[in-house]
C-alpha cells in the first residue's frame, strides 16, 4: 500500500510539474491594467499572470480559513459564555448552601441534582406504600 501511495503521489506532482512547464509562456506574459474612476488621472499597471493566479490563489486560501473557521468560533464563545453561567450558577448553590440553617444541608446526587437532607427522606429499606405485583 506504501508503494501504491508513493506511486500515485509523484504521478500526482508530475502531472503538475508537467503543466507549469507546458504553461510557462502564458505565467509570463504581462497584462496591462488601467482604472479610471474620473478623480485623478488615469491610474494604469501591468502584473504577470502568474503572480495574479498565485495572488488570488492565496486570497482564496485565506478566505476559505476564515469562513472554515467562523462556526468554531461562535462555539467557542457560545461555551465560554455557557461556562461562565454554570460558574455564576454554583456560585449561588454555594452560597445559598452557606445560609442554611445547619444540620439541614442538601447533599449532591450522582446525577448532579441536590437531594433533601436525610432526615426528610423515607429510610431505602423501608417498604414502598404502593403494592405491586
């Protein structure tokens, strides 16, 4: 399989190597460019082709990060503000906890949930007053 992956990659790359060579004459050529907006006077430049399809090749790299990366960011901000409730919620428990008469503290389940003390609980062991069959 390393063979065939090898094999396939430098078909890859000499396939593009292939094309720039046969394309070279159309990357050097230069185009001339002009912009008139009737403020100043005409403005005109040239630029090679090549450094255009490479420029604009980058802006599109560029731009197709940015609009990769947007979702992820507002997650990120949608957990950090998802955080900071969480920590302002435990930080009342806590101090609702602290005002409590004593002896009468909740205690925390398993699954999170804050379960009355122990003296407000029916005993585990004792029967349930539902029959069942």
């Amino acid at each position: 399989m390393r063979l065939f992956r090898l094999f396939t990659t430098a078909l890859l790359v000499a396939v593009i190597v292939l094309f720039i060579r046969q394309n070279m004459t159309t990357f050097d050529m230069v185009l001339p460019f002009s912009l008139n907006l009737y403020i100043r006077e005409q403005v005109e430049w040239t630029h090679r082709v090549g450094s255009l399809l490479l420029a604009v090749g980058l802006m599109g790299i560029l731009i197709g990060m940015a609009l990769m990366l947007k979702p992820w960011l507002h997650l990120r901000k949608l957990v950090n503000e998802e955080r900071k409730a969480r920590a302002e919620l435990e930080a009342l428990l806590h101090a609702s906890e602290d005002a409590e008469v004593p002896g009468g503290e909740s205690e925390p389940s398993e699954s999170g949930r804050i379960e009355p003390p122990e003296r407000d609980r029916p005993p585990r062991d004792a029967p349930s007053s539902v029959e069942r069959p």
